[in-house]
C-alpha cells in the first residue's frame, strides 16, 4: 500500500478541529451576545513580555462572566497553563478580573492563578506584585502566603522568607520554626562563602533560637569550630547531632573522628569507642571507628569489631571492604576470580545513591536540605540498610 502524505495532513488536521471545538464548548457553557467594548481595552496593565493572542481576545469578548461561569473559564485557564500556554492562560484570567462582578473570594483565586502563570512565564516581578498585597489583605489564607514563600526561596530572598515566615498567620508556630530555621541557616552559609564567620555563626544561633535541634544549623557550627580549632565546641554540637538525629552519624562521623584526635585525649576517644561497641552503627562509623581501634589496640581488636558491627547491620558497602581486605591476604588460586567479584562489589556500591527524599523517593549522592523533586525541607535522609549504610 502506497503512503499518502495527505492522509497525514487530514489526520494532522482533524486534530487541530477536535482541539479547538473542545476550547469552543467549554466557552459555548458562556455564551450571550458579543459586549460592545473590546476586551483589549480592558488590559491596559498588560505586561509587553506577554505576547497578545488577537484571536483569544476576540474569542473570549463574545462572552460574559458572571459568578456560574467562573469555574468554567478558570479550567479553560489552567488547561492553557499545563500546555505551556503560558500569555493564553493570562489572557483569560486577566479578563476574569475585568469583570466587576466577582466576589472577593473568586477575585482573590483568580489572582493567585494569574501568579502562576507569570511564574511559569518566568515573570517572578510580576508574582510578588500580586502575591504581597494577597497575602497583607488575606492573611489567614495558606495558598497565598506558601506560593509569595516558594518565589522567595525560588530567588534566594532567604531574608524576605524569614520575614514572611514570621509574620505568617496561616501556619503554627511548630510549622514555623523548623523553615525559619532552615532559611536562616541559608543566610549563613552564603555569609560562610563571603568568609564572614561571625555573621554566618550568629544566623546559626538565629536558626537554634527557633529550632534547638536543628541538624544543620549544628553540623555547620561543628564544621566551623573544627576550622578555628575549637575542637571541644565542635564536638558538642556533633554529639548534640548523635543524640537527637542519630540518622545523620555518617555525615558527621569523619568530623567527630578528626576532632578526637586532633585534641588528643586518648580517654575521650575510648569512651567514644565505648559507646559505639554499644550500638548498631553505620558502614562509615564502623570504618572510622575500625581505623581509630587499630591506632590505640592493634589489628585483631580493630577486626574483631568490624566482623561484629557488620554482622549486627549487614551492607554492600560492608561486604565489599571484608572482600577487599580478604583479597588482600588470601593466598589462594582462585585470587582472580575473588578480585572479579570485589570489582563488582565496587562497581554495585559505585552506583547507588546514598540519600533519598522520604517525601518523593527522590535519590542522590549528596546531602540536599531542600529536595530538588518535591522542594519540601529537610526531607532527604541518609540510607540505611543493605543498600545504604
């Protein structure tokens, strides 16, 4: 059978028809008599970077809104929206605010659209002129108030958020401190990058006033008094970590181990290693605390542990360093085959991430305080496990 290219372009064509006469029914639920004044006057806020649809503005000034034919057009709008539309979806919510017959609640939703759709045109000055004066006029009302936040953090106005966080009526103050805190704790590493230390530490403070146990706010003020040399201080807020987030022992273990020594109170890190025989531990503090065993009582103790620790909270990565250290000392004909199997190990532990958003399962290698799937804070986490640590 001969290809017609004809038949492509009827099909091609009949698509565009079925497109728009759906858009022509859901405007026909709104049908009256054509308004004598054109809609393009009605806009004279209009932003130039919009580009103006003729053909919508003539289609939607055949038609009248009223308080029935909200719903309608707002689903016509959001249509647009998840198509890319972005000036189609504008034009239509800009006509419904022509309209003087909207109560304040519709008026209020069709202006937190209309945000939503400058910012997904990338129009972010025009979002916070209407979001601020949503927000100082409604401000029991979360939708408002979450979407002015997320345009800040999406521009990294971390002080505005604070200060948006703060004043904020439509969340509790339990909801608060913990983003108070973390915004906080942006300021302050931006300060940490300037090498403005003391401005970095007082926003951490800032961040423990409002969240005591803030693991972020405590692993950067661990990390910066290790700089200074202030190795008690350090430990404090990483033993602080242990106590209360005792998920996020990897991350600080190599820190609490340096810390250790560069004081060099041999009875500070035997207690430390005393209290970690106690417990079930992680594949880095397992390694770290291996290596510091060997130090102070010799190879058999430091081996004794890791069998003991690996066996209590079985991992690759765990499996792979006995693999590794048995390659090291087998003398056996079979050696090729065992490295064979080690390089796979390797290749395995390589591979897999080793933190994952417990909101979105999103997944990657290195520590992220706002997950970049879902943008909630403080949700990715550690993996523990067979996989993890």
């Amino acid at each position: 059978m001969e290809f017609s290219w004809w038949l492509v372009l009827l099909a091609g064509f009949a698509g565009w028809c079925i497109g728009y006469e759906k858009m022509r029914y859901l405007l026909s639920r709104l049908w009256t008599p054509r308004r004598a004044t054109d809609l393009a006057t009605l806009l004279p806020d209009h932003d130039d970077r919009v580009e103006r649809d003729p053909e919508l503005i003539d289609l939607l000034d055949q038609y009248v809104v009223d308080e029935t034919s909200v719903d309608v057009y707002l689903t016509l709008a959001d249509a647009f929206r998840r198509r890319g539309e972005y000036s189609r979806a504008i034009g239509v919510h800009e006509h419904l605010l022509s309209a003087e017959n909207l109560s304040d609640e519709q008026r209020r939703l069709v202006t937190l659209e209309l945000s939503r759709d400058y910012g997904g045109a990338g129009l972010l000055d025009r979002v916070e002129a209407l979001l601020k004066p949503l927000v100082s006029e409604h401000p029991e009302k979360a939708d408002a108030c979450s979407s002015l936040l997320r345009l800040y953090e999406k521009q990294q106005e971390w002080e505005e958020a604070i200060a948006l966080a703060k004043d904020s009526q439509c969340m509790t103050d339990e909801d608060k401190a913990p983003l108070i805190a973390q915004y906080s704790c942006e300021v302050a590493a931006l300060k940490e990058v300037e090498d403005k230390l003391e401005e970095s530490e007082k926003w951490l403070k800032q961040a423990l006033a409002h969240d005591a146990e803030c693991s972020r706010a405590l692993l950067m003020l661990g990390r910066q008094n290790i700089e200074l040399k202030n190795f008690d201080k350090a430990l404090e807020y990483f033993f602080r970590i242990e106590e209360h987030h005792p998920e996020y022992a990897p991350e600080i273990a190599e820190s609490v181990f340096f810390a250790l020594r560069e004081n060099g109170d041999e009875n500070a890190m035997s207690q430390h290693l005393a209290y970690l025989r106690k417990r079930k531990n992680s594949y880095t503090v397992v390694k770290l605390a291996r290596e510091a065993i060997s130090e102070l009582e010799g190879e058999k103790s430091a081996s004794e542990f890791f069998i003991e620790q690996i066996a209590r909270r079985p991992s690759l990565k765990g499996l792979r360093e006995w693999a590794e250290r048995e390659l090291a000392t087998t003398k056996s004909r079979d050696k090729d085959k065992i490295e064979a199997v080690v390089a796979m190990l390797r290749d395995v532990v390589d591979e897999k991430p080793q933190y994952r958003c417990e909101r979105c399962g999103y997944r990657c290698k290195q520590i992220q305080w706002r997950c970049p799937g879902c943008e909630n804070w403080n949700s990715v986490k550690i993996i523990i496990g067979a996989e993890g640590e």
